[in-house]
C-alpha cells in the first residue's frame, strides 16, 4: 500500500475511547502479543463490530507472527481478560472480542514486571565457592593446614577453627612449596605475649602473601625475647595424654619444648 497523507474525513479511519488508548500505553505485553491485539483490533472494530471472525492464517499473514509465538500471544491475552475468545460455527475461524472493561484485565501471577512496561531483571546472585572442606576432603595438604591452627592455638592459647578464612591462607602457602616446618616457624617468630601481638596474630596476617615470607625469614637476634603461655601448652599437653595416649603428648612436648614431667610423663632424657 502507497504512503499517502491520511484524512479523518475520507471513511477509512475508526475511533475507540480515549480510555482504551490510555490502558494500552500502560499495559505492559509483548510485541507479540500487541500484534495480535492490533489485529483484532483492526477486524473487529476496523469494520465497525464488535467482535471478529478470523482465521488462524489471517492472523499469521497480517502479524507476520510465527505460528507458535501467535498462539502462545492469544493464550496470555485470553488469560489476562483483555481478549474474549470462543469457537465459531466454522471448523477454521474463531471469534475474537476486545474486553473494553478494562478494569477487569488481570495482571498473570508468574509476571514480575513494572507498570512503565520494562521487564524487573532476576537478581543473578554470584555462586557462591565450594567451602574448602569439601575441595581438599581427604587431602593431606588439608589436615596439614589443620595441624598448623592447632599449633596456632598452642602457641596463642587462642581457639582458631578450621573456617575458611582462617585456613584459606594457610593452604594457599603450603601449595606455594612452603612446608608445615616453615609456617610453625613463622608462628614461633611472631609470637610475643603483648596485646599489640595478640591483636594481629591470626593466620590471615600470617599467612598473607606479602607478609609470610619475611616473617619466615625474620630474625630476632637483638630483639626482646618472646614469651610463651607455657601454662596453656602443659594444660593442652595434659588434654592430649588423656585423649591420645602419651605417644602422641609426648610429641607435642617435644616440639613445644615442654618437660613431660610436668605433664605426668616419667621419660629420659626428652
């Protein structure tokens, strides 16, 4: 059809109310769905009825509508009232109404929309990271990371857990190449029973990466001596007799410099 300047007065034009044009810039559908509205639209009121007769392939050619996505228009718009729709006398087409009491379209339950029209975005939550007991179960490389909060906990006579972000750093420095021997050593040089200290002695000042390897080579010749809560680590020791056996105690008073006497252990020459 040629462009042409359109005119009021030559017959080819009809009217619906302002009302119904009001709803339908608020209404918020689909581009599918506002075609299919439109054809109706067009061959119902477009020839002064109230209602239309048309067929499926009608529909098709003047949306231009893919078979699916117009059913799947006139079912949604069917469901929200907006459209009126029954079988007519003929197997092929089907009557169509336009709803005009707009009060009584639905919004659809599954709709999470705004009323300008645009589509609300689903909050897309960032997955969250498998916790690290379940990546390194049953790993060595884990329970060398735990021995290593346990030596923490001697050492302190603080009560760090096996969370990740106490055992996350920890891990990330053995998988550097760093041993267990070396990150005992960090927390034996950083140890000083003072409350500045105490403060920032936790594994993720520790075992930072910018840190750790210069607390590891740290020396403290010239330094005050650090001092150990040695009451804590022979009450620990004495907790590990009785839990373990005095093989197991006796190592721990060996590596803490411990006198097994002091624990109830009669052995030479430790």
């Amino acid at each position: 059809m040629p462009d042409r300047d359109f005119d009021p007065k030559d017959g080819e034009w009809f009217y619906f109310m302002n009302q119904f044009a009001d709803a339908l810039a608020r209404i918020d559908l689909s581009n599918a769905e506002y075609r299919f509205l439109f054809c109706i639209i067009r061959h119902s009121w477009g020839y002064g009825k109230s209602y239309c007769l048309i067929r499926p392939k009608t529909i098709l050619s003047f949306t231009g509508l893919a078979k699916s996505a117009a059913w799947r228009a006139e079912q949604r718009l069917l469901a929200r009232n907006i459209l009126k729709g029954s079988r007519s006398d003929t197997k092929t087409a089907k009557r169509f109404k336009i709803n005009s009491k707009i009060s009584t379209w639905k919004r659809l339950p599954n709709e999470n929309r705004f009323s300008n029209g645009y589509q609300k975005r689903k909050k897309v939550s960032k997955r969250e990271p498998l916790p690290l007991k379940t990546i390194y179960k049953d790993k060595e490389i884990f329970l060398l990371a735990q021995s290593i909060i346990d030596e923490m906990n001697l050492i302190s006579g603080k009560n760090f857990t096996y969370a990740d972000p106490n055992i996350r750093p920890i891990l990330e420095r053995l998988e550097e190449g760093f041993s267990q021997n070396d990150c005992i050593q960090v927390l034996k040089n950083k140890w000083a029973d003072d409350e500045f200290h105490k403060k920032f002695y936790q594994p993720k000042t520790l075992f930072k990466a910018e840190n750790f390897e210069g607390y590891l080579n740290e020396n403290h010749n010239g330094h005050r001596p650090h001092k150990r809560n040695d009451e804590w680590f022979v009450n620990f020791c004495k907790d590990v007799l009785r839990s373990k056996g005095p093989e197991e105690a006796l190592r721990h008073c060996k590596e803490m410099a411990i006198d097994p006497r002091r624990i109830g252990l009669e052995v030479p020459d430790v």
